[in-house]
C-alpha cells in the first residue's frame, strides 16, 4: 500500500543556504528533495522540463501577489551530477502587467520556448501570450515577442505545454478568460480551445472546444492509438469524457462537447474535479 507523501518542509531547511541542495530523505530511499531558491514572497505555478543537454529546469512566477504587476518569470536549473539549484534569474519585467503561468517547450527545431501569460492587473480577460526562445538551452534567451493576441474582449491563457504530434504539429492548448458585457472577469465563462502549427510554431489554426465553459488548464497529449487526450480542471461539473473527430474541412482534431460523466478523486488544483476529453486520431 502506498504511503502518503509528506509534503512539510523541514523548518531547518526552508529559508536557509543550504534549501536549494538536493537532499535524500530518511526513510524513504526513492525520494530526494530541494527547495528552489526564490527572491519572492509568493511563488506559483510552477513547469518543471528536462531539457536537452541534460540540465532539469524549472520555471514559475513570483512576486508580492498574483495580478500585482511586480509579478515576473523567474527560471532556475539543476545541473546532471550536481545537487544544488542554481539561482533564480528573472526572464520578464513588465511594470504594467502580472505576467504568469509559464511553460517550457523544447521544440522539435532544437530551440527552447518559454510561454507566459501577461495581464492588467487581476483582469485575465486583459491576458496576452508572449514568448521568449533559447537556442542553448536557456542560458541566452531572445527578445521577448507576443505570440498570441486578445481575441475581441476575451484574453488568451496558457497552463500546461504544447504536445508534438506524430506528424510533426505542435497543438497548444490554451484557454480564453471572458467577461460579460459590464461585469468584471470572474473566470465563470472561460471556454477552451487547441491551437495548432504545422510550421514550427510560425503560424497558428485554432479548434475550440464546445460546450467547454468552465473547462480550462487544459493538457494535451497524443495516445498510442494516435487519438488525443485532453485533461481539464473545472469548478463546477464532474469529470467527463468526450470525443472529436477529423473532418475533411481541414487538418486537426474537431472537438465535440464533453460527455459521459464519471468520478475521481484527484484534481490539478485546488481540490477541482477534472474534465476528461478525447480525440479520434488525426492522421
């Protein structure tokens, strides 16, 4: 039977030098730990990525609050054969904006992608998607470029990474925060969407997900059958299954609405019943 993971950091650890050293824990052999070092008070949402040379990195955001524009992307790594976390270095700095929720891409080309969203204030229906690219594996990063746009009054958020089909395309979920006319965005009418590139990322289709409100965080990956797998954190249904087929009107998956309710127990955060979705193959 398994055992429950015990989450506590020890007092002794947290907030010291020495936080950042891989460490084994005492009777548990199959598990180390480390506390990344952080120069924020709040820190969330983190991506962890093994990259290509070797080295594991993560990146999350930070700063006094989320939706506070001092919130920035903060990127730090573990080098192979060595247990101690290097210092954060921050990645983005816009004083207008809470910039969040950043994912790590290694693309097919051999670059690096680093994904984040940025936003006015608390307003996600403000949220753009921007984007920053390494060609050596995040020791040098490239001018920071908007890759996705508002749509009309609705923002455009990202949570998980892109999956890399058979085929070659990159499928980016992401998910669109909307406001009704005259309220303020609350995140109770959020629908869902993938965008897709056949082109390295240079040029986007999109396919939304119907009958998604409420279904957002999407994750995406791609089942040895060739089918798609969608994984959604929601609020306010039950977990369910739907399926979507290629149609000859163009290339990618065409979601249908979720269906099928089922139960489980676990959930992407905080303590949200997940939304399951699935996809025919796309080949």
């Amino acid at each position: 039977m398994d055992t429950p993971l015990d989450t506590t950091a020890p007092p002794s650890r947290l907030g010291q030098s020495d936080a950042a050293v891989v460490r084994p824990i005492p009777g548990d052999p199959a598990r180390v730990d480390a506390y990344i070092p952080s120069p924020c008070v709040q820190n969330h949402a983190a991506n962890i990525m093994p990259l290509a040379n070797g080295d594991l990195a993560c990146v999350w955001f930070g700063g006094t609050q989320e939706g506070i524009p001092d919130i920035s992307v903060y990127f730090s790594r573990l080098r192979p054969g060595e247990d101690r976390w290097l210092e954060p270095v921050r990645l983005s700095d816009d004083p207008s904006r809470s910039e969040q929720n950043p994912i790590l891409f290694p693309a097919p080309d051999g670059r690096l992608w680093l994904l984040w969203t940025a936003q006015i204030s608390g307003n996600q229906d403000t949220a753009i998607v921007r984007r920053r690219i390494s060609t050596d594996n995040g020791e040098t990063w490239g001018p920071i470029e908007m890759l996705f746009d508002r749509v009309g009054n609705s923002g455009v958020f990202v949570r998980h990474p892109p999956a890399v089909l058979d085929n070659g395309d990159i499928v980016l979920p992401i998910f669109y925060c909307i406001a009704r006319p005259g309220e303020k965005w609350v995140g109770s009418y959020d629908t869902s969407a993938v965008r897709i590139s056949s082109d390295g990322g240079e040029t986007w289709t999109e396919h939304e997900v119907p009958d998604s409100t409420g279904c957002v965080h999407m994750n995406v990956v791609q089942l040895r059958d060739g089918s798609l797998l969608g994984l959604f954190r929601s609020p306010g249904r039950t977990t369910s299954t739907a399926a979507a087929r290629r149609t000859a009107a163009g290339p990618g998956p065409c979601p249908s609405p979720p269906r099928c309710p089922t139960t489980t127990p676990q959930s992407s955060s905080r303590g949200l019943p997940t939304i399951i979705s699935r996809w025919c193959s796309t080949t």
